[in-house]
C-alpha cells in the first residue's frame, strides 16, 4: 500500500493531459447525468484514505469475473467488449475527461450495463482492488512517452506493472496493442519480469479485437500495430 501522507513523485502519472477540446453540450450532459452512477466509489485517496480493500462484487452486484482496461481512451473497445461478453464485469480508467464522456455517449448508445467508470488514474484503483481480483486487462494504444528521460512514465514499468501483477489472478490475460516498436521492446523485456509468461505477439488481433480510432491513426500515418498476449504466472 502507498503512505498516502507522502507526496507522490511527479513521474507517477503514465498519462499526460486530463482536458482537450471544449466538451459538447451533450458531453457535459452524460459526465452530469451517467458517470456518478457508474463510479465505483472508494478508489480515490480522498475517498479512503486508508487504502481500504474494496468488494469487487459491489460494483456489479454480483461474483461475476471482473475484467480491467488501462487506459479506455474514447471506449469503443470497452464498449465493444461488454456487448460480446454480458456476463463479465468490466472496469475501465481513464484520466482523460473527455475520453470519459465520449465513453458515457457510447454506453448510452449500446445499452451495456455491464461496465464500471473510474475517471482517473488506474493505480489508485489498484491499489484499492483486492489480490487475484482481476480476471483479464487490456492496455490498447498507451502513450509511448518517446522520450527516452519519459519511458520510466510509461505503463510497462516496474511500477505499474507489479501492482497490476498483485489484482490479476494466476492464469489471467494480459493484452498490449501498441504501433510502437519500442514499447513493444520494452513491454517483451519488463512485462515478463514482473511475473507474466509471453504467450504470443506479432502482427495479428485476437479474435475479439475491434481496431480503435488510435489503432486507425496509426494504419493512417503508416505505423503497423502490434498484439502482445501476457498471461499471468
């Protein structure tokens, strides 16, 4: 657990902007109407200070596997995953407001009611989540921090990636999808060190996999993509 009495270093966040472009009326709309009911509450440090474990199954109603995505950037493929699999529970982060009402529209517009929302950073939500909680996690098109003085920023880290090792149960999957070749090393070399076993990686998707609109950039400026399949030891 973090000593929430100490500051945090300034290179814990993996993520840079939480505001872009001014939200649309219909935006503000869905963060004022959809996104408390959809908040799992207890995440924050504001929120529980003590870093208390929270019940996984208060937040869908039930011991349904609870998945996780890392990063949902606008949430079609959140969205996307909660239609093909109803009777899995999926948590997503993301600190990226408008991210976060885009995925709102969206949810709107499928009808699944099968997700949870944290509007923030995914490390508070591990910390709170309680060992072997986890049953699969995606991170689909992180920022590559191409800086090298940035990479210790980047998700695949020791210090990301071992509080994520703690929520995933033994057996779990973990997905990366990245257009950087870098990432891609840096993700073969400490994704297995913190105890993940490599079981594919190459140029193809998984069956399930639906191309997000950063995936689609990338094909644009002719970058290829990358699937990276983890499992948990």
């Amino acid at each position: 657990m973090t000593d929430e009495t100490s500051p945090r270093p300034e290179w814990r966040n993996f993520y840079g902007r939480i505001h872009g472009k001014t939200l649309r009326k219909s935006q503000k709309t869905y963060l004022a109407e959809d996104l408390g009911a959809l908040r799992p509450r207890g995440i924050t440090p504001a929120e529980n200070p003590g870093r208390h474990p929270i019940d996984p199954a208060a937040i869908f109603g039930d011991a349904r596997p609870v998945w996780l995505e890392i990063g949902f950037g606008g949430g079609e493929h959140m969205v996307h995953m909660a239609a093909r699999h109803p009777d899995v529970g999926i948590i997503g982060a993301e600190p990226f407001i408008n991210g976060v009402a885009m995925l709102l529209g969206k949810i709107r517009a499928a009808g699944v009611t099968n997700l949870a929302v944290h509007p923030g950073d995914v490390r508070d939500l591990m910390e709170v989540l309680p060992a072997d909680a986890v049953s699969k996690a995606f991170l689909n098109y992180p920022d590559p921090w191409p800086k090298r003085r940035h990479h210790r920023r980047r998700f695949v880290t020791p210090g990301h990636l071992q509080p994520l090792a703690r929520v995933l149960r033994p057996g779990a999957e973990f997905r990366v999808a990245t257009d950087i070749p870098d990432y891609v090393r840096q993700a073969l070399e400490e994704v297995p060190a913190a105890g993940f076993a490599l079981v594919a990686e190459g140029g193809e998707p998984w069956e399930d996999w639906l191309s997000t609109r950063y995936e689609q950039k990338a094909l644009r400026e002719g970058r290829v993509p990358h699937y990276l399949t983890f499992r948990r030891l």
